[in-house]
C-alpha cells in the first residue's frame, strides 16, 4: 500500500505514517522469514562468538599444556643426567613425537631430532638448561622445542571442526525454524481466516484466545474487542437508522393530519356561501388557526429535536429557578385556565439557559394539563439538595404506569390514558426537554408518586 507517489521507500520498522492523512501502512514482508532470518542471524553470531571462544581456550590451554610438558621433560632429563645415563639413551627418551631435543656434550657431540637451524628460526617455545650428574652429560646443555608443526595442525582440525559444527547448526536451526514458527503463527492464519468470514456476513464469531497474557494472546484478545466493537457501532447505527426511519415515519404522520384539517377547513371556507352565519364562519378559521398551530408546534418540536442530537447551542446565566418557574406558570395558567397551579420551595441560583428551561417547565406542565380531565392540580416545588437543584411537578392526572416512565421520553410516544381526556399533543415534549436537561448537564425523569396517583416529574440541575 503507498501513501502516495514517491513514498513507497521501505521504512524502519514494521509500520510508517502516511505524510499529510495519519494513515499507517503496515509493511507486509512475510513473518515467517522474516523471523527465521532473525533468528538463523542471531544463533550464527552466538554460535561464532562461541567457537572463537573454544578456539582462544584451546590456544591456552595448549600453551599451558606446553610449559607443563616441557618443565616435565626438563625434570626427566635432570634426573637421567644425576643417574650417569648415556647421552644418546637419555636423548631418545626426553626426544619424542611432540617435544624435539638436542643435547651437546662438552666435546661438541650432539644428539637428537632437533636441528641447528631448527632452533635458530625460533618459531616455537624454548628450554635451555645446562645438565649436571656423573660422565659424558655432565655440563651437557640440552635444548627443548615444542613440535609447532603438530600443534599447529591440532588448532587447524579443530577450526575446520568447529566450522563444521557450526555449518551444520544453522542449517538444521533454519530448517527447524522454518517449519517450527510455521506451526507458531497459525493463530494468525485463524485470525486472518476469521477477519475473511466475519467480512463475507457471518457476524458473531470470536477467538477467545485461551491466555491473554501473551504476545498472540494479547493480539487476538485485542482483535476481539475490536471485533465486539465495531459489531456494536453497527448494531447501533442500524438501530439508529431504524429509529430515524421511523421517526420520519411518525413525523410524516403526525404532520399529516394536522394538514388535512388544515385544507379541509380552508376549502370549506373558501366554498362558504355569502350568506353563511357570521359566527359559524368565525367557527371555522378558530379551527383553521388552531390546526395551524398544532402544526406549527410539531414542527417547532422537530426542529428542537434536530438541534438537541445536532448539540444544542446554551446561552447560559445566573438564573433564579424559583423566579423562573413562577414566570412559566403564570404562562401555563394563562393557557389553561381551568387547571389549579401551585408552587412552593425557595429561591435557588443556577447557571442556566433561561429560555431553555422555561421551554422544559411549559412542555412539563403542558403535558400534564393534556392528561388532565378539567378541574385538574398541578404542583411545582424548588429545592435545593446536594449541590443540586430540583423542580418537582406533580399532577393529579391519571399517573404514568411504571412500565411507562422510560418509554414517555421517547419521541413520539403517547399514552392511551393521555389520549382519552383531550386532544394529544405532538408526542415530543418530554423528549425536548429531557434533552434540554440533559445539555446543561442535569437530567429529567418521572419519579414515582408519593401518594401512589399522579404523575411526578423531577427536574435536576446543578447549582453554581
């Protein structure tokens, strides 16, 4: 994969970033070569480092080997020579196969296997000693001279040996290795495998890798959560499409009858007679404008919904809440005049979008003035507890079973009990103002009563 012309040189490391996108382009050289050659490089060099130790130690050890063998031979000539042997008797047993002699009388005579010249190269270690004892070898000198050839010839064997070894080693290592880590990365082949079936639709399926405490267990543990991951987001998405679907379903129909009436009674209107009744006509735009309200309010309702997922922008002050709910229940209390208002509790400050909160307190009140037969309470009370401020509206509608007190704040959800008293409003009220609520970090929810009938709704805020 390139990130783009001119970048396709190989990078350090397994991975690069892509200048100017932030994607990273993973280098796909094969693992398993890539390992082998690794590890074939990494033994050959221990297994050099290896035999040039062993061949330093045989040098020593031979050199020590030396001077213990020609001290020895030394102390044998020594004794010999106090025992008046025969120089030539005594040469050919301090001579042998790995140490020359030369042994000159004091009459120049000499004896052994080793040279004049010999021991003028110098080329090997050299013991001198003159002899003392009874006869011819008395004040005899005896020259000794490792056999350099022989041992020279031992370290080359053992050299071409340890190559040898070594040759031998890294080919059966590869081999193993080639084969061995084969059988290691198979759970990538199961992961690959797995990636490949999951893209071809079949969801659901998972490593569950037995350790996850290792490098392949860490990675298939990882490729897991991923997996959860993104079938969740999808799970999701297909959830949220399914609600939007629906929602503009709902919203398409909710709108629908609204603008039905609306072009009923318009071209009712329109074919009215001149002489129709005044008050009969009157009737008739009453109605017009009401439709027209409705719907103006389900698509106000709508667009609410459209800026609370979209991230509703606050306008935030100090705010009164008890002040502020005063004021929104002298607008309810115009709107319905046949509900009983209360409010009770004390002045409580909070940073808040006033307009918006007024806005949750209407929708609150107005849908319990929807539930309510005519004569209804409505009771409102501000507190302070916690750190928070609460508003609590209670009514004395029919209540909301408790099945039902999550599902009211979903959009478009009207209760039959609701629907039975008066004409439903446009099922987004409560989902506004929870929404409202919970963009200034607070929450709406409906609690349940305290006398057992009704319905509660709780406000929270924060306070500061």
């Amino acid at each position: 994969m390139r990130c783009g012309p001119g970048t396709d040189e190989p990078a350090a490391g397994l991975h690069r970033q892509c200048p100017g996108t932030g994607r990273r382009v993973v280098k796909t050289v094969s693992l398993r070569r890539r390992v082998t050659l690794t590890a074939a490089i990494v033994s050959g060099i221990a297994l050099i480092a290896v035999a040039l130790l062993v061949h330093s130690l045989f040098a020593i050890v031979v050199s020590r080997s030396e001077d213990t063998t020609l001290a020895d031979r030394i102390q044998l000539a020594r004794q010999l020579a106090q025992q008046n042997t025969p120089p030539a008797e005594l040469i050919a047993r301090v001579d042998n196969r790995s140490v020359r002699a030369r042994l000159v009388l004091i009459d120049k005579r000499a004896f052994g296997s080793l040279t004049p010249h010999r021991e003028a190269e110098n080329v090997a270690k050299t013991r001198r000693v003159v002899l003392t004892g009874r006869g011819a070898v008395n004040h005899a000198r005896l020259t000794l001279q490792v056999d350099t050839p022989l041992l020279a010839k031992i370290q080359d064997e053992l050299g071409w040996v340890l190559i040898g070894a070594i040759g031998t080693a890294l080919v059966l290592l590869a081999g193993g290795l080639w084969f061995g880590v084969r059988r290691a990365l198979a759970p990538l082949d199961s992961m690959t495998q797995l990636a490949r079936d999951i893209a071809r639709g079949h969801r659901g399926r998972r490593l569950s890798p037995t350790q996850t405490n290792t490098e392949l267990g860490r990675t298939a543990n990882a490729f897991d959560e991923m997996l959860d991951a993104l079938e969740g987001a999808e799970a999701r998405a297909r959830d949220s499409e399914r609600q939007l679907r629906d929602f503009v379903g709902d919203a398409a129909h909710e709108l629908r009858t609204p603008l039905a009436g609306i072009r009923a009674i318009a071209e009712a209107i329109l074919h009215q007679r001149a002489d129709t009744d005044p008050e009969e006509s009157q009737r008739m735009h009453l109605l017009l404008a009401r439709e027209a309200q409705r719907a103006g309010r389900l698509v106000d309702d709508l667009l609410d919904m459209a800026r609370i997922d979209a991230g509703l922008q606050l306008h935030s002050e100090p705010v009164d809440l008890y002040e502020l709910t005063q004021v929104q229940l002298d607008r309810v209390r115009m709107l319905h005049p046949d509900v009983e208002f209360a409010v009770d509790g004390e002045p409580v400050r909070v940073d808040a979008d006033p307009e918006r909160i007024g806005q949750v307190l209407v929708n609150v009140l107005g849908n319990a003035c929807q539930a309510m037969p005519a004569g209804g309470t409505a009771a409102v009370r501000v507190a302070a507890r916690g750190g928070l401020a609460q508003v609590t509206i209670s009514d004395s509608g029919p209540g909301v079973p408790e099945a039902d007190r999550e599902r009211i704040f979903d959009r478009l959800v009207r209760l039959d009990r609701a629907r039975q008293t008066r004409s439903a409003g446009s099922g987004l009220g409560l989902p506004v103002a929870r929404g409202i609520a919970r963009a200034h970090g607070g929450d709406l929810v409906c609690a349940d009563p305290a006398g057992g009938s009704g319905a509660v709704f709780v406000l929270t805020l924060r306070i500061g």
